[in-house]
C-alpha cells in the first residue's frame, strides 16, 4: 500500500472527495455534529481567493489478477487539503512624514506580508493514525514556499485536540491568535432598527474601497486587494450606519469627503453571501429538541409583534451571510453597529438564510454590539501560525509569530 499526495483533478475526484466529506464530522465530537454541503463544488471555500490549491491523499493497493497475472491498482480517495496565498497587512510603520516631523505621530502605514492559509483538512476516520494529515499539509506548505508565501496559519477549534497536536506538535505552528466566532439565528421576524436615530447608507465598492484603506488598512490580517473582496459577487455591500440628519443618502459625496469631517460617531460593516458557496445542517438532534425549535419558530410567525427570539430551521441544509470589515468611531459605535447587524439580519431574512456569523478579536470594542447566541458561537477560535521563511517583505516588522495581538482583526469572508 502507497499513499500518494497529488493535485485535486475536478473531472475524477470530486466523488472521492464528497465521501471522504460525509464521513468528517465537523466541531467537537458529541451527539450533535455539523455536516458542510460544498454544493458540488470542492474548492468554493478558495476559489475566490488570489492564488489557491487542493491536494487529495489516495491509497493506492495492487493487486494481482490470477485469472490474467497481471497487477491492476485500486485507488482510493483518504484525504485532502486546501489553501491560498494573499497579501495581508501584518503591523504598522511612521510614514516618512511622520518620522520627519516629530509633531505628528499618528500617521502609520500598513507592513505587508505573503500570508497562506490551511483549511479543509480532512481524513477519512478509518484511515487516521497513518500520517496522511502530516503528509498533505507538508506537502501544501511545499507550495507555499514555491509561491513566495512568508507565513502559514490555519484555524481550528481549541477543543479539537487531534488537529491542534498535528499543527503545534508536529507541523511547528504556535498558538496566535483567538477570535470569537459570533452566530445570530435569523428569526420569522424582522428586527426593529432605530431609523429616527441612525441612517444606513450602502456605500458603492469604490467609496467602501476607500473608507476601509483609510481606516483599517493598518489592521491585522487586512488584505491588500480589498478591492476584490468588495467587487467579488458574493460581496452584498457595505453599509455605513450615522446620525440621522447630517448625511442625506442622495447629498452623501463619498468617503473621503465623509472622513475629511465625519460625525461623532459612525460604524460600518460589510456583507458576504455564503449561502451561494456552501450549506450547513446540524445532524444527530432529538425529536424533542427538533419539536421544541419548530415550536419557537410557529410563535413568532404568528406574533411577529412580540419580537420572540426563535431557532431557525438548522437541522435541514441552511445557508448563512457573514459579516466582515466591522469597525466604528465615536461613543456611540457600539449602538451604531447593534443598528447594521439588525439590517444584515433582516437582510439574511429576506435571502432565506438560517443564521448571521461574524468574527471579531477578543479585545474588539465594537464586540458588545454584535447580537449573538452563546450556545451558538464559539468564545475561542484558534489561530495557529508558522513561520516558512527567514527572508521577508518588510523587515521592520521583525517575526510576525511573536507580536502581541491587536485590538481588532480583519477576516476575510473569502476564507470561511
């Protein structure tokens, strides 16, 4: 028996694949799991991003047929891995300016990196304990270096213990960073938003463009072309919550113009459709726990008035819209973003989808707008990172894998 690590072929493997994919559970293990539909499409999950891969582990057996004498091989499909290569902001510098005029200090730029990123790791449970996870990620971290990747980090649950030894024990990845991945479900009704205080707007790619180079371009993780996450088709928008009043939708001039005199407070966030890229189910629910969700939903079809918070219809495929690019300025940012994931949700309600998803730092100032289910989210997603190489983009940031974290990161909603 050789195990082979080779390139995903779509015109013979994606069968392969799809098994190896109904027998992964994903999340911890229990009596409820979470199943992924790819909807017929293995490398949705980094097909949107610059440059991207799939590798898939086959078994492959021969056998001798007694009746001819000769060998034929059986090839089976035990694995696979994908990943992609960005440019992603990784620290911040003085400009030139600012170094020269010790007056004004605040002025920073971006420091840029060639980041990769592992996810859909996957091996067949009757195929585990025999190193295929090590060899595809070896062998994806070999064409990362071949693609002038500096750095590579994967994300994982912190209580998934086999994934957590195979990157940090095995693979030379350290801890980095733990975001909280947040889910509202998408309720029967609509939520009440604040409309004689706030006024949202949806801000055109370009005007999105620059409010978010101007304001969050030093954020950790931001991705340099920005421009095609907000141009990509599955981007809805970018909506910008402010008084009302000040910015008339018809009068507003753009962002440079919003931010040469912004008001006192503002947010803004942004929303990607993964309905159109994969579904999820919640699998291995009881009939009392089904019965009791089905009930909460009856209710608040039926009083709408009430506002009652009800589960969404989880345990058949649902699909779910992510809010990314989340930030505000102003003692009243918080109140501000509470208004846009009230939009985004009814937004998601209008599309059909199950649930609203966002991830954000644990030290984001905006994190207490952001309606959530607890027992739907996940306090601490880990961020494990590795360094490939000892030459880099911008040397003063020194080694990304041992700075301190920021308050805010950016997620890119073309990794989720």
């Amino acid at each position: 028996m050789v195990i082979e690590v080779r390139e995903f072929d779509p015109r013979r493997d994606i069968r392969g694949v799809e098994e190896v994919e109904t027998r992964c559970e994903v999340g911890p293990s229990g009596k409820l799991s979470l199943f992924t539909d790819l909807l017929g499409d293995p490398i949705c999950r980094v097909r949107h991003s610059p440059a991207f891969l799939m590798l898939v582990a086959e078994i492959v057996v021969s056998k001798r047929d007694k009746q001819v004498g000769e060998e034929e091989e059986e090839r089976q499909i035990v694995g696979m891995i994908r990943g992609c290569i960005k440019t992603v902001t990784c620290g911040k510098k003085l400009s030139r300016n600012a170094v020269k005029n010790t007056n004004d200090s605040t002025k920073t730029l971006p420091i840029y990196t060639r980041l990769a990123y592992i996810l859909g790791l996957r091996v067949s449970p009757s195929h585990r304990r025999m190193k295929i996870g090590l060899k595809l990620v070896q062998k994806m971290e070999e064409w990362f270096r071949e693609n002038g990747a500096e750095y590579s980090y994967i994300a994982t649950d912190n209580d998934n213990q086999a994934s957590v030894n195979l990157f940090t024990h095995k693979c030379g990845y350290s801890k980095f960073r733990t975001p909280s991945i947040l889910v509202q479900p998408v309720y029967a009704h609509r939520v009440k938003l604040p409309t004689r205080q706030i006024t949202i707007l949806k801000l055109s790619p370009s005007d999105a463009e620059s409010l978010y180079r101007r304001r969050f371009s030093t954020t950790e993780f931001f991705p340099r072309d920005i421009d095609s996450v907000l141009t990509n088709k599955l981007n809805l928008g970018t909506f910008l919550a402010v008084p009302r009043g000040p910015c008339d939708p018809l009068a507003f001039r753009g962002s440079d113009t919003f931010l040469s005199d912004p008001p006192e407070s503002w947010a803004v966030l942004s929303v990607w459709n993964c309905k159109d890229v994969f579904k999820l189910e919640v699998r291995g629910a009881s009939r009392v726990k089904k019965g009791l969700a089905k009930t909460t939903r009856l209710l608040d079809r039926a009083l709408p008035f009430l506002q009652l918070p009800s589960v969404p219809e989880v345990f058949r495929p649902f699909g779910l819209h992510f809010m990314y690019g989340l930030g505000g300025e102003g003692p009243l940012a918080v109140k501000y973003i509470k208004a846009l994931c009230g939009y985004a949700h009814n937004l998601a309600k209008e599309c059909g989808c199950g649930v609203v998803a966002t991830e954000v730092s644990c030290m984001e100032p905006l994190r207490n707008g952001i309606p959530h289910w607890k027992k739907l989210s996940c306090a601490e997603d880990l961020w494990c990172i590795k360094r490939l190489g000892e030459d880099y983009s911008d040397g003063s940031v020194g080694d990304w894998t041992k700075s301190p974290p920021g308050v805010s990161v950016f997620v890119d909603p073309r990794e989720v």
